[in-house]
C-alpha cells in the first residue's frame, strides 16, 4: 500500500447499508448511482447511506456528478443526525466491474474509503472498497467487512 496518510485499513459497514447501495445502484441501472457514507464520530462503521442524484446527464452512464448544493445539504443531514462522512460510494456497469477507474484514483478524497458496486443487467452485485493512493496512481482494496444489525441515526442508547 503506498499512503502515507492516516487511512483506514477496512471498511465495516452493516448488511443493510450495503442492501441500500445495491439497490441505488440497480435502481440507476445503467447509470452511476452515487452517494455518502456515514458513521459516528466514536466508531469506525457505516450505519448510513445517502443516495444523491447524479448530474451527469447524457454521460451518466460512465460517470458520476453531484451538485455541490446536494452535497452539502446531505453534509448538513448527517452533522443533524450526529453522524460524520465515511467514505462515498457509486456504481459501475460490467465493463470494469467493481474495480476503480483512472478517474476514481483522481477524484476520490486522499483518506476516504470508495465503495465501488458493479451491476449486471441479470441484476448480479459486487461491492468492493478502495482506498485513493497519495500518488494518484491507482487505488488500493480494502477489506470489506459486513456486520448485523442496523444503528438508528441519533439513538445513542
């Protein structure tokens, strides 16, 4: 791994979180579906997701554009909920599956887990994890880890 930066070693996100962005994903089909993944502060994992709309129009299908306004209106929604960013997620059609694109390694956030899903049009999904390296040359996999159950935002009980 080449990050010389304070970074995750996995991801860990709950079943249902990872059922969430799938179905975005299937949804959008053969668009790119993209969205935010959120935590609290004091665990490392992802309890939440939230879908944006892709802007890209016409080119929707190869890439993903959020509006800035969206972005930070969904930032505002998680800081009200008590939660912080995990990552972003967005989708891929079959010809480069689950993995990252050139782009990916260009715009992901050094730090910030990418969860890339490949969808199939038999509706087949595979979900993977990645990692920006500093030298914007690539990106590393993390380890996916899925857990039970689901947090309720804001119940700290």
């Amino acid at each position: 791994m080449t990050t010389d930066y304070s970074a995750p070693t996995r991801l860990v996100l709950t079943r249902a979180v990872r059922d969430e962005v799938v179905a975005h994903a299937r949804a959008e089909y053969p668009n790119e579906a993209v969205g935010l993944l959120a935590r609290r502060p004091d665990s490392g994992s992802v309890i939440m997701a939230i879908s944006l709309t892709n802007m890209a129009g016409p080119t929707a299908h190869m890439r993903a554009v959020v509006d800035r306004r969206a972005l930070k209106a969904a930032h505002r929604r998680l800081s009200d909920l008590g939660l912080e960013p995990a990552g972003a997620y967005h989708s891929h059609t079959t010809r480069i599956g689950a993995r990252w694109s050139g782009v990916d390694a260009l715009r992901a956030p050094l730090g910030e887990p990418q969860l890339i899903v490949s969808v199939r049009p038999d509706g087949l999904a595979a979900v993977l994890a990645w990692l920006a390296r500093v030298d914007r040359c690539g990106m590393d996999e993390l380890p996916v880890e899925l857990i039970d159950g689901r947090e309720p935002p804001g119940d700290d009980g």
